[in-house]
C-alpha cells in the first residue's frame, strides 16, 4: 500500500480471476542498477516495480514436466529454504460427518491461500492432500477444513508424501520463516 499496491506487506504470493485468469504474472522491482538499465531496454519502464504477464497456465503439462525433470535430471521446478504458504481446503457447501470429499474440481472444497504460519497455526488441511478424505465433524460453508474435521486416506501416496514431506521440513525448521 506504501506504493499504491493492494497488500500490507511485500513477498506476497496471491491469484486473480477474471481477465487474467488463466494466466500468470509476477509483480517484481530490484535495486540491481543493471538490471533496471536492461528493463528499460526492453520497453518494461522506468520502474521500480515491472510485471512479467504469460497469458496462460499449462498445468496440466507443466506438473509432469516438473516431476520428470527432478525425477530424471535432479532438477528443482522451485527450491525455497523456507515454506512460505500454503494453499488450504475451504468448504464450498457445508460438510457433514461420514461424507467423503470429492477433492479439487469437485463440489465440496476450493483452494484459499494461506502463509505457512497461518495454514500450520490453524492446523488446515492442505487442498492437495483432501482427495477422499472422510469429514469426521459438521463443517459450514466458507470454514478452512482442519485435521480435526477429517481423517485423510491414509493409503493415498500423496498423503503418505506429504506426511514425509512435513516431517523433513519440520526436522530442517522450514516452518521456521
């Protein structure tokens, strides 16, 4: 907001929907006076603040091509120290214990970004693990699903990777940022 942005704080990872969609963008400056003259050479502006905009978002091509280059060739699509956010179930309809969760796409939840400290303090549940996971309590519409309104599906790889994953991270003290 200090520079007539939206946001309280810089480092912000957030989403658009509308014209944008289904399109990325990134919203960057640099105190690098080289690449600022660079920028400038390429028609970007004067700065401080460029936008890089690629009008579409293949994910579905784009998730394989990131596992098989970290699988084959050792290589990271993004390699933080640190987690920084979390994209968490919300419920689109109020859930009722007993009820399994259709997953992404599906009736019952959406994505809502988090920081990581947030998404852990709440105990959400991430939306990429949700799949087929059985509501164990009463959830209204809106309300961020927790560990303790679902059990997962235990036999699901990505739960069993995510559970690995939270523990490296935990043991390396990713969370601490």
């Amino acid at each position: 907001k200090r520079d007539g942005g939206i946001f309280e704080r810089d480092f912000v990872v957030d989403y658009s929907t509308g014209k944008v969609a289904p399109g990325v963008f990134v919203i960057f400056t640099t105190d690098s006076p080289h690449l600022r003259q660079d920028l400038k050479f390429y028609s970007m502006g004067e700065g401080p603040y460029y936008i890089l905009y690629r009008p579409y978002h293949l994910c579905s091509f784009e998730t394989p091509l990131s596992v098989a280059k970290a699988c084959f060739f050792g290589e990271p699509t993004i390699n933080s120290i640190h987690f920084h956010s979390e994209v968490v179930a919300v419920a689109k309809r109020d859930l009722s214990p007993g009820q399994f969760i259709d997953g992404i796409g599906g009736f019952d939840v959406f994505g809502k970004i988090y920081t990581a400290q947030e998404a852990k303090s709440l105990h959400a549940v991430p939306i990429g693990v949700i799949h087929h996971a059985k509501v164990l309590r009463p959830v209204a519409k809106g309300e961020v699903l927790t560990s303790q309104d679902v059990a997962l599906d235990e036999d699901s790889f990505v739960v069993r990777l995510r559970k690995l994953q939270d523990m490296v991270m935990e043991s390396d003290g990713a969370w601490s940022s």
